[in-house]
C-alpha cells in the first residue's frame, strides 16, 4: 500500500467515524426526548383494579388509558433507540480499532 492509498483509506475513515459520532448525538437527542417524555407522564397506579373502578372520576393529572398508550409507544421506541446506539457504538469502537491497529503495523513495518 503506497502512502497515498494509506491516506486515503485515513480519510475515508475519518468521514466515516464523524458521520457515526453525529449520529449518535442524534440517536442521543432522541432518547433524551423520550425520556423526558415518559417522566412527563403521571404516576402510574399501584392497584389497577382500584384504579379501574374510578376511570370516570379521573381528572387530567391522573394516570389515564391514553397514557397507558404513550407509555407503551414511547417504551418501545426507547428501547430501539438503545439499540441503535449501542449498536451504533460498537461500529465506533471498531473503526477506533481498526485504525490502532494499521497505526501499530505502520510503525512496525518502519
């Protein structure tokens, strides 16, 4: 590999490396999102058949069937947003690696 190919390959994964770390700011925005999101919603009963029982005389900052939706919705995208920067990360930590290792081979080639 001549010294202009090693630069080249150095600069492709530089790009690649700052598009993955923008990402994950995105990826982390969101789940900052989220979570606020789901602090937002109220507090969700302890005993449901009580809570069951006074569903019509529940005020708007109690616990109702719609958050039952949100919080479920907002769960799941919770969670594939985990995934997606774990996942996310992992692809970081192997460029990192991938560009120790030709760095440790350069020097050991010199």
């Amino acid at each position: 590999m001549d010294g202009y190919d090693r630069q080249e390959d150095m600069m492709k994964r530089y790009f690649e490396m700052e598009d993955l770390f923008k990402y994950q700011i995105e990826l982390n925005d969101e789940i900052s999102e989220l979570t606020d999101e789901l602090n937002a919603l109220p507090e969700i009963p302890y005993d449901l058949d009580k809570w069951t029982d006074t569903l019509a005389d529940i005020d708007k900052k109690s616990f109702g069937l719609s958050d039952f939706k949100k919080l479920f919705s907002n769960s799941k995208k919770y969670e594939k947003l985990i995934e997606k920067r774990e996942t996310n990360a992992a692809k970081m930590k192997e460029l990192v690696v991938d560009n120790l290792l030709d760095r440790i081979k350069e020097v050991l080639d010199k």
